[in-house]
C-alpha cells in the first residue's frame, strides 16, 4: 500500500456518483471514480489521498467511511506545429 497524491480536492464535494465523477486536487490531478459507488457526502475542499493498491487505486476523503477505486486522468499533450 503507498499513497501516491495526498493533499486537498479542489472546490466543493459531493462524494461518490458514477464512473463519469472527477475529483481535481488543489495540485492539478485529476482522477476519475472507476467503479459505480453511490455515497453523498458535502464538504468544501476536504482533504484526500490515493492509494495505490494490487492492481488499482482507491480515493479516501477525509470524513467518508468508505473508499472508492478510481484512475488517474492524464494530461493531453498537443503537438505545436
């Protein structure tokens, strides 16, 4: 088990929705729910961490029970021609 982001999500948070749900970090990144969870949970900027597990990771909010899988979002890199 190793943490790989630790720090505080951007804006305000409802907690677990669907695959389609991003969670930004205050850093830039991004990370998107990898499995359908459903929990409500509001808070504004909560801190949070990534841990990486056997073969995927999981988001874990501070005052949330639970932990949902999720996968980074990587930067789109255009080409300047």
């Amino acid at each position: 088990m190793k943490i790989v982001e630790d720090g505080t999500l951007k804006g305000t948070f409802k907690g677990f929705k669907n695959r389609d749900t991003i969670f930004i970090f205050t850093n830039g990144s991004k990370w998107q729910q990898d499995e359908y969870k459903y929990h409500y949970h509001f808070s504004h900027r909560p801190h949070a961490k990534v841990i990486e597990k056997p073969g995927y990771f999981v988001l874990e909010v501070d005052g949330m029970k639970d932990s949902v899988k999720v996968t980074r979002i990587r930067k789109q890199v255009f080409d300047k021609r």
